[in-house]
C-alpha cells in the first residue's frame, strides 16, 4: 500500500460568497477568518489531530487568540487562495499561520492563531501540546509570515454600546458562542456607515471565557490611540471578561 503523503501546508481556495461580503461588497473580516478555521479544521484532519481525533481521546481544539493584517479586501464574488500551516508550540499554545492570496498570487492578507488543547468535561489544558503534535511537520520555510500574537491587556476608560444574548444560532460544535461571534460583535461596536470610509487594517483579539446560550453580554469599547480602538465583552451573568480585541483602522476610498 502506498504511503500516504503528509501536506505540510495546506492550499484552499475560495470565493467571495454573498453573505460573506459587507454594504460595500468587501469581504467581511469575520468571514476571512472563517476561511481560515474551515481551512485550519480541515489540514487538522489530515494531520490526525482534527476534531474527531481529539473527542476520540477526550479533548477538544479551543481558539485562544487570533490576529489578522489586511493590506487589500478581496471583493464580492472573487477567487481567493487561503494557505495555512502549523507554526510551532509557545508554551502551552500550539501555533498556526495562514495567508491569503489572490488568483494571481499577490499575498493580500497575513495571521496567525494560538490554540489550546482542552479536556472536554473538566476544561482543563493539556500541559504539553507537544505530545500530541509530535508527528506534525515543521515549515521552516514559511517562518518569514510569522507575526507576534500578543496578548490583549486591560485598558481604561471603556464606554458600553451595546448587549446581546446568546442564542442557538450562536453556537458551534462544543455547544458555546463560536469564536466567529465575537470578531462579527467586535465589527459591530462600530455602525455601519463607519465602514464606508474606514477599513480594519490589523485585527487582534484573545477568547478569555466561555460563553452559552442564553447569556448575556455587554459590548463595550474605547479609543486607545490614533485609528485604533480596545472593544471588549463582559459577561452581564457573572462580571467574567470573555473577549478583549484590539482593532487598527485604516481609511478607504
């Protein structure tokens, strides 16, 4: 039988859908990001470490930061390339990176992510990622994509704009809020007529705490330097910060 090739880097290719592009017909940055988690779910797969895998043993995958530059938006209805691959071990995060390309090859959009391997029932991190990860190709060559994903740290002087409550459509697989919800609820501290002149240039955001159907958060954000903003969520149920993310604006015309 012949061995079965390991991809160290895993090629995707997509098109600006519908729903996935904004009033303006830009690509949603919320919809970017979900490219790269149905691309990042399926090369996890390949690798034997993807979803089924991991419940198989106990545990699941928890997104635990995420930061994404945009230097161009793809626009309605246009072919995209979306490469991705494992990116090393920090501590108790496994690291993933990805780009974005157009159909001629020009890349246009750069990220990264840092994941936590949970235990389902308890919650708790497995210490060492690396045991499990052991197998996974390393790229060397892509090291110069690599970007820092620090932390989002407290800041002061935040200004509520808004609730919402978790509901069915909010969930995913692991029965709480999908990640997706909370770049999409970022998006939203800003109206929409600001996004006919302004662009998010660099995304970064950390999943501090779960949330489940039926709870409700306050959106709050705060003006931290020039074309940059902190937008958070806090848990209206228990005080819990669930998500702080740092956004970078940038004009378009």
């Amino acid at each position: 039988m012949a061995r079965r090739t390991i991809l160290p880097v895993w090629k995707s290719h997509y098109r600006v859908q519908g729903l996935d592009a904004d009033l303006i017909s830009l690509a949603k940055v919320s919809a970017l990001c979900n490219y790269f988690q149905e691309s990042a779910g399926q090369h996890a797969d390949h690798l034997g470490v993807g979803y089924a895998a991991l419940l198989s043993k106990g545990m699941v995958w928890i997104l635990s930061r995420l930061r994404i530059q945009i230097e161009a938006y793809p626009i309605l209805g246009e072919e995209i390339v979306l490469e991705t691959w494992p990116a090393g071990i920090d501590g108790l995060f496994a690291l993933r990176n990805f780009t974005i390309a157009r159909a001629n090859g020009q890349k246009v959009i750069k990220g990264t992510s840092a994941w936590l391997v949970i235990e389902k029932d308890t919650r708790k991190p497995l210490r060492d990622v690396s045991v499990l990860l052991k197998n996974i190709p390393e790229n060397p060559f892509y090291a110069g994509e690599n970007i820092d994903i620090p932390k989002v740290r407290p800041v002061q002087g935040l200004t509520k704009t808004g609730t919402v409550t978790a509901c069915y459509s909010d969930l995913d697989a692991n029965a709480h809020v999908n990640n997706n919800r909370y770049i999409e609820w970022t998006m939203n501290a800003f109206d929409a007529e600001w996004y006919r002149t302004r662009r998010i240039h660099d995304l970064a955001i950390s999943f501090l705490n779960e949330l489940h159907a039926g709870n409700t958060l306050d959106i709050l954000k705060v003006q931290t330097g020039q074309d940059i903003w902190q937008v958070e969520g806090h848990s209206a149920n228990n005080g819990e910060i669930v998500f702080r993310s740092l956004v970078s604006f940038t004009d378009y015309f």
